[in-house]
C-alpha cells in the first residue's frame, strides 16, 4: 500500500484534460510531479510549496501529442531534474528512465514499466498498489496507436500482457479522462474496458484501432517538437492554441 504518510495529489489541467500527479517523500519532503503541464506550472508549484516540499523531479511518461510539458520550466524555476524514457534519447534529459530501473524520490521508489503501442518509448509507473498508466490504458479506453509509431499490436501485448499482470487490486491512475473520471483498478479494466478488457482477441483490437477514423490531433506538430526539448513553446504558436501555453486562470485540483 502507499501508507498513510505518503503525500500524494491528483491535479486535473482542463485544456488537454491532463492529470498531472505529485508524489512526496513525508521524511525528506523531496516531491515529483508525474506529466506536468506547461500552463499549469505555477499552479504546481503552488501546491508544492503549500505542502512544504521541495520539487526534486519531473517525470513525463512519453513524448507527449496534446500538450506541452513544463518540465524545463520547473527546472528552470527550481532544480528539478527531468526523468524521460532513456529511449528517446534527449538531449535536455537528466535521468534517462529505463525498464526496471527504479527511481527514487526520497523514501519513495517508484517503477517504470515499458508499456509502447501508444508511443514506441511509452512508459507506465508503478508505484506500491497504483500505477500512472500514461495514455497507455486510459479508464474504459486507451491511447491512440496512428501517429509517433504507434502499433496497435504493441499496445495490446502492453496492457494486457504487462499492466493486466499486475495485482488486480492495483489502482489506475491514467494521464487524461475527458468525462471527469479519476481513477480505475486494474481488476476493473480487465473487466470492462471496451477496448482491451474482457475476451478482446489481438485481432479484433488491432481491426478497431485501425478504424477508429478519429481527427488530426490539433496541437500534435507544436506539441512533439515542444517536448523533444523537454518543455518549449513555439512562439508561432497560433492565438487558438495560446491557451496550451498560457498559465491557467484557475486551478481545478483533486
């Protein structure tokens, strides 16, 4: 279990509807945010210093096609090092995650887990009895697999080869839901997820992803050149997509 003691927060950005979670370390009070969102910095940050911690670590799941992440922007502000999957190889990156490899933050350790199919370098987090399932195994869903080499057949052996191995009980925590959900359980997804769960055969989740027909991700060709450098807007950003760099009027949180 997480214990009683260990700080944790679940934050909601509205404008990607982006969960971005804080974990902290009750002894060092060392904290990381888990897929921070660029107009939601402040209101991050915010958060920590309430709580009396101190941000010693950002960690974004993938590469990411619906937002930017402020994790340059927390280090610049702060110190914090920024953990992306050691795959990716990026240049701005100062702890390469790896399968395995645990990472610690203070007291707190926490799993990464190769999941790819939604991205080819996707990684979930397990983190003693829930895991931060990214945008590979959303709640009665899951991510996309037609775009930054995606694979159908990978996010398949991914969720229910890998995540679905873990104990049932285990909570879901994914990166975004977009009908004010906050969490699952694994033994739930199994269950009932209509994309992966139940008896849903290879084939026929490869034959549904494959027909999907869903739009042109709207903020995909500033989002991925933006977190290839760990965090940057572009400043040809056009004004309808401002908002994804603009800081947040309010702050919605769990």
């Amino acid at each position: 279990m997480i214990g009683p003691a260990t700080i944790f927060r679940q934050l909601f950005e509205p404008v990607s509807s982006t969960y971005t979670y804080l974990i902290a370390c009750p002894e060092t009070r060392e904290a990381a945010l888990v897929d921070p969102v660029m107009p939601a910095w402040q209101r991050d940050l915010q958060v920590v210093n309430e709580l009396g911690l101190k941000l010693v670590m950002t960690i974004d799941t993938h590469i990411h096609a619906d937002h930017i992440t402020s994790a340059s922007m927390l280090r610049r502000e702060v110190g914090s090092r920024i953990a992306t999957p050691a795959l990716d190889a990026l240049s701005c990156t100062d702890v390469p995650m790896e399968d395995g490899v645990p990472l610690q933050v203070g007291g707190v350790r926490i799993d990464p887990m190769h999941t790819p199919g939604h991205t080819d370098n996707h990684f979930a987090l397990v983190m003693n009895d829930r895991v931060f399932t990214g945008d590979a195994l959303l709640i009665d869903g899951c991510g996309r697999t037609d775009f930054q080499s995606g694979d159908a057949r990978e996010l398949y052996e991914s969720v229910r080869g890998r995540l679905f191995g873990l104990p049932g009980e285990t909570l879901v925590y994914p990166a975004h839901d977009y009908q004010g959900r906050w969490v699952s359980s694994i033994a739930q997804e199994k269950q009932r997820n209509p994309r992966l769960g139940a008896e849903r055969t290879l084939e026929d989740f490869i034959e549904l992803m494959e027909n999907l027909n869903l739009p042109y991700p709207k903020f995909i060709d500033y989002a991925v050149p933006g977190n290839k450098a760990c965090g940057q807007c572009p400043p040809d950003l056009p004004e309808h997509l401002r908002q994804y760099c603009q800081e947040m009027a309010e702050s919605p949180q769990g």
